[in-house]
C-alpha cells in the first residue's frame, strides 16, 4: 500500500539553495515538494492553498523574517512542522528559533540525507537539531521560564482574564484549535500545568496590571 508522500515547502531567498534542497528532497519517493517560495510574506500567504506537512524556513531574509514568519504560520496552521534554514550555529539562534514554535534547526551547509532525516524527525513529534548545532534541549536548572513570543503573551493575557478558549478565538479573529495549541505551548513554556497557574503568573509577573485596558 502506498503512503501519502509528505508534502514540503522550501521557503529561502537565495534560488540556487532552494533549488538545490528541492533536487535533493525530489529524490525520495515519499517527499513531494510543493513549492519553493522566496519571502516570508509569500509563505505566510501561500502555506493555506499548499498545506505543506513540513515548511523548510531560511532563518534571514529581507522583509518578513523567518521567525515572524514562522509565529504567523503557525497561528495559521498549528500542526505544520518547521524546521529552520541557517548557516549560524550560535546557541542564541536556535534557541531563539525553537522559542517562537521551530520543530529544529538545520544548518545549510550539513549533508543531503541529513535534510531528510531532519524532516522524518519533526514529523515523528520530535525536536531535531543538526550535527554542528548546540544548544541543549533539556529543562533549564535556573527556573526561568522560556520566553513567550508576542502573540503566547497576547493569549496569555487572555486567559488571565478567564476567558475561555472560544471566547479568545473570537476576540482575535482565529481558531479554536489554535488557541489550543497556543495554550499547551505557554503551559509547557512556563512549566504550568492550570489555568489558575497561568493567572497566577500573569498576577505576579503584571500582564493583567501592564495592560492598560488593552486587548
């Protein structure tokens, strides 16, 4: 029986590199490369009408960067798996890239296969950083908490004034299942496993207070 080839959308500003990741990637029975897109205003148009399973994002391009366009996507299609495109290896980078909803992070100069293996990892649920990366994927000892991104304290806040996920759905225009979605991240992001808990944090650390009235 056949299995549905996964679908890929290469997202990078520079053709000859998209070019060469779509002949490697279209070597392989079960990928199908859907599209090669070169911002990340195109990507965040596009990704609805292509339903990529797997976005290949380039970390820097001009205009919409590949972290906004990363954030967005996501409100869009929460379960899509990205992975990062860089040639920067720095802790910070990939840090910042799994902060903001990342699957992994591939450096651009790593082996053919390794691309693949790095798709086939994401879609299994897990996290994949390439040979040459580092930055450590284990809870942190000092207790702080990992950054939320923009629209995570825009829930957040949300959820401190005890409205329920439909409610934060209508109030910003987007998915139930999105909100889900954002609702698990900022649990796991903080280590917070109620609700209570979330309002709590925002109590104590002034997201209700520093509002303003503001949604």
């Amino acid at each position: 029986m056949s299995q549905t080839p996964t679908r890929v959308l290469i997202v990078d500003d520079h053709p000859m590199v998209a070019e060469g990741i779509q002949s490697i990637l279209e070597s392989y029975d079960d990928i199908e490369v859907v599209g090669t897109l070169t911002t990340g205003e195109e990507a965040v148009e596009r990704t609805p009408h292509l339903r990529p399973d797997v976005v290949l994002m380039d970390l820097n391009m001009p205009g919409l960067g590949g972290l906004t366009a990363t954030e967005m996507l996501l409100e869009q299609a929460p379960e899509t798996c990205i992975l990062i495109l860089s040639m920067h290896d720095s802790p910070q980078y990939i840090s910042t890239a799994l902060s903001h909803g990342a699957r992994g992070y591939v450096l651009k100069d790593v082996p053919t296969d390794e691309i693949k293996q790095a798709i086939d990892t994401v879609l299994r649920g897990e996290r994949y950083l390439c040979t040459g990366a580092r930055v450590s994927l284990e809870p942190r000892d000092d207790d702080q908490p990992q950054a939320l991104t923009g629209r995570e304290q825009t829930i957040l806040l949300q959820l401190a004034k005890g409205r329920s996920n439909k409610e934060v759905a209508i109030a910003l225009d987007i998915s139930v299942r999105t909100v889900e979605t954002h609702r698990k991240n900022i649990k796991r992001k903080l280590g917070i496993s109620s609700t209570a808990g979330l309002t709590r944090y925002a109590l104590e650390h002034g997201v209700l207070q520093g509002t303003g009235g503001r949604l």
